[in-house]
C-alpha cells in the first residue's frame, strides 16, 4: 500500500484509546495540520546536521522530502517515518575535513556508506534481521554511538562555543530548561526553540551591545538574505571518491543500521503490527536515500525519532501525512532566500546546542547497554570496548593518526576505535571461557511492559514477537 488511504471513521481526531492505522487519514485539512507538525518536529535537526557537516542545509531540506517519498515508496507504505539528516555522520566528516576532504570527497564517502547501507538493507531482507543481532550485538552497537558522539566533543568546545561563549552558555541553558519544562511536543522540539532563541538573542546583542569584542564582526550577518531569490533551485554538487575518507564515515553504518531496526520496532509496538519483515526494506530504503541526497551534494539521511514522537502524541500514523510533509519540505527547498536565513546562525548558538545535541549521541550508546542489560563485568564486554572508545575520543581533532599503515592509508579516531570495538569484541568472545560465554546469552532487552500508545484502528492489541 502506498496511496489510497481509507478514510478514519469522521475523519476527527481518534478517541482516546483508539489511533488512525498507516493506511487510514484523517480528513485532508486535518491530515495537512498533522503533516505541519512532521515538518516542525523533523526542522531543527535537518538543517543543523547539514550545517555542522559544512553542507547547503537548503538542498538537504528538499532532499530529505524527496528521500521520505523513496522511503515510504520502498516499505510499501507499512512503516510511517520520516527520513531527515543523520546525526551519526557528522564525526566522520569533521574527520574527512579534518584530512583536508573537499566537499565532492565528503559527498563520496558519504554515498559510500550510502551504498554499504543499502546492501547491509538487502541482506537482512534476505537473511533475517537476527544476523544483525548476531554481527552486531547490543554491546557493540552501543559502543560505536557512544564513540561517534563523543568523538564530536572538540568541534563544539573548540570549534563553535569559543566563537560567542556568553550567547553558546545562554543557548545551551535554555536547551536545557527547555527539555524539563515544557511537555509533549514542545519538549521533543527543544533544540529547535534552543536555536530560535539563541538566534534571536544574538540579533538583539548586535542591537544592543554592539559587535563582538575584538573582531568587530556582528554575531548575525543578513547580507546574503537580503541577495538570495525567493525562488529558485539548490545549488547542486557532485561527488568523489577517496578510499580513505569512505572509511573514516563508514562507522556510521553500523549505528545507521541499529537506528533503523530500533525505529521499525517503535513503530511496529505503537501500531500493534509486526513490522520484523520489512525491517531490512527500511534499511535499504535509507541506504537508498542516502545515496540519492548525497549524489547531488543533500545530507545523509535516517529515520527521526522526533516524528515517531509526533506520532505518539496524535496517535495519527497514517502514512499521509508524512507525504504532506515531505512535499513542504519540499517546496522550502526551493526558497534559496529561507536557506541563506538558515546558514546565517551564529556560531555561538551552534556551540551551545552541540555541546548538547553530541552529548546526546553519545549517551544514547549508554541507552542502548542499559536496555539491553549489556554486563560490563563480563570482559568480552568491558576490555575491547573501552579499549575502542578511547581510541575514537582520544585521537578527535587530531590530524596525527593513531595507526599509519602506509605512506597514503591510515587509520585513527571514529575509524580504529570502530574496528578496535567491533572485531575486538568477536575475537574475545571466540577466547572467552564457557562461563563468559553463557554471560552473553543473558543479556537482550528488558521484557515488554506493555505499550501506553493506544489501540491502533482495526488491528489486534497482541504485542508483535
């Protein structure tokens, strides 16, 4: 199913617990207000992931509405998500720049994983999404979004935050007081409101306190708002290809692929269908996506959490509405004067949101341990993965690599600490005593308690195994 939406009942709101299925809408005024909502949920973090990566943020916008169409288009319409940029890219390519990439390098290796992404997708497919669990267990996954995050922490303390620390500290607070105070969606859109007010606090401190200190540079520049056309097409960038810059982004994969299975599975407990088959379609379809955004020079892309959480405060999953916000995003693509407003955020407001949003990344590897009730007195566990974290925080930012193995390939950082943490932990395991072994077998995810999310429209309640 991909169009043809039945519609809900009166086309109201669901009562409470009942939710409106992916093949169901609500009215069209009221399924274009919910698909309003994706476009706000899924904003903040489209446009600052390209930003932090040094890509048009304008052209990843537009992208990742054409990126959701192929998303939706390949899982048949059965999983509702929307694809925006990914976070998990990010340390690579500081690292690629870092080595001195070009933007074409950046987009290559981006395309790369893109391409090993889309495969990864067709093997589950073929295979079963239990291999994934097999090659790539909870501890090891979680390792590798642990160092990716905080393999980031030099570009926000070092990079961002220096540029205005006064405006960096105040956006970062209100980030956080943000995230406690305020309920339900507000919440979610936290670092969205953070960048708003950072954005507007710097524009009433040029007003009112003048430049910065020494530099005598605004904090917000509008010049090249003021030349931008109100319409017009993303300037469009090709890639290339550097066998070394592919493998400090490949990593990415490895959380890419736990970022999806995971998001499929929220969706399938919300929905009350089991969605385990099309978990390696919404691979691919990522993959996929990935690589067509990044072969005209968009963003990489993944599914957001931020609109699954959307659809758990409407308990709207109707696949419809994220049509509708794909072709917003789409539409402000092609506003080359909103995209010139978007790479006018000051530095300092990016520091204080990256001190948070990197923290964040990287925590979530913890999320994953605890989840999975990960044992780190069993050393198949502890020893290979602090071994390849500290390997990827250690040598961040730095251009010396940790490993050079010839004159043109070298390994450090993101790259050494990924295989350190995955091959590491398949090679302890093999030496590991039974005792240890049998450990391993204890560990998995918590029982389900239940979902709170309501009782999808014309489905069985019975949790999907």
């Amino acid at each position: 199913m991909a169009f043809g939406w039945k519609l809900y009942g009166d086309g109201k709101t669901p009562p409470l617990g009942e939710a409106v299925a992916p093949d169901e809408r609500l009215s069209w005024p009221r399924t274009v207000g919910i698909g309003a909502q994706h476009v706000v949920a899924m904003f903040g973090a489209t446009f600052v992931f390209p930003l932090l990566m040094g890509l048009d943020a304008n052209l990843a916008i537009m992208m990742s509405g054409i990126a959701t169409i192929l998303f939706l288009l390949v899982v048949q319409g059965k999983v509702p998500s929307y694809l925006g940029s990914s976070a998990s890219f990010v340390g690579g390519v500081v690292a690629v720049r870092a080595a001195g990439g070009t933007d074409a390098e950046v987009l290559g290796a981006l395309l790369v994983s893109g391409v090993v992404l889309a495969l990864v997708g067709v093997l589950i497919h073929v295979a079963g999404v239990r291999l994934v669990n097999r090659v790539l267990p909870p501890a090891v996954t979680g390792a590798v979004v642990m160092l990716i995050g905080f393999n980031l922490a030099p570009v926000a303390t070092a990079t961002y935050w220096p540029q205005d620390q006064w405006v960096a500290l105040a956006t970062m607070t209100f980030v956080i007081v943000a995230s406690l105070l305020l309920r339900g969606f507000l919440g979610r859109i936290s670092i969205l409101l953070g960048l708003v007010f950072g954005y507007l606090l710097s524009i009433v401190l040029d007003w009112a306190a003048g430049p910065l200190g020494s530099t005598g540079e605004s904090r917000v520049d509008f010049s090249a708002v003021g030349d931008a056309p109100w319409f017009g097409l993303p300037t469009f960038n090709g890639p290339s290809f550097s066998f070394n810059f592919a493998l400090l982004v490949l990593p990415a994969v490895i959380a890419l692929v736990a970022e999806n299975a995971g998001h499929v599975k929220a969706v399938a407990e919300m929905t009350r269908r089991d969605l385990d088959p099309v978990i390696g379609r919404a691979v691919f379809a990522d993959g996929a996506a990935t690589v067509l955004a990044t072969s005209v020079g968009g963003s990489p892309t993944t599914t957001y959490a931020e609109n699954i959480g959307v659809m758990a405060a409407t308990r709207v999953y109707s696949t419809a509405a994220y049509y509708v916000a794909a072709v917003v995003a789409i539409v402000l693509g092609l506003v080359p004067k909103f995209g010139a407003l978007i790479n006018a955020v000051p530095g300092g407001v990016l520091g204080g949101i990256t001190v948070v949003l990197y923290g964040m990344i990287g925590l979530l590897g913890a999320k994953i341990w605890k989840e999975n009730r990960v044992d780190f007195a069993n050393p198949v566990n502890l020893v290979p993965l602090a071994a390849g974290i500290v390997i990827a925080i250690g040598n961040a930012g730095d251009d010396a690599p940790l490993l050079q193995i010839t004159d043109d390939f070298s390994l450090g950082g993101i790259a050494l600490g990924t295989i350190v943490a995955v091959v590491g932990w398949h090679v302890a395991r093999a030496l590991a005593p039974a005792e240890m072994k049998a450990s391993l077998l204890r560990e998995g995810p918590h029982p389900a308690a239940g979902s709170t999310f309501g009782h999808v429209h014309g489905e069985e309640t019975q949790t999907p195994r």
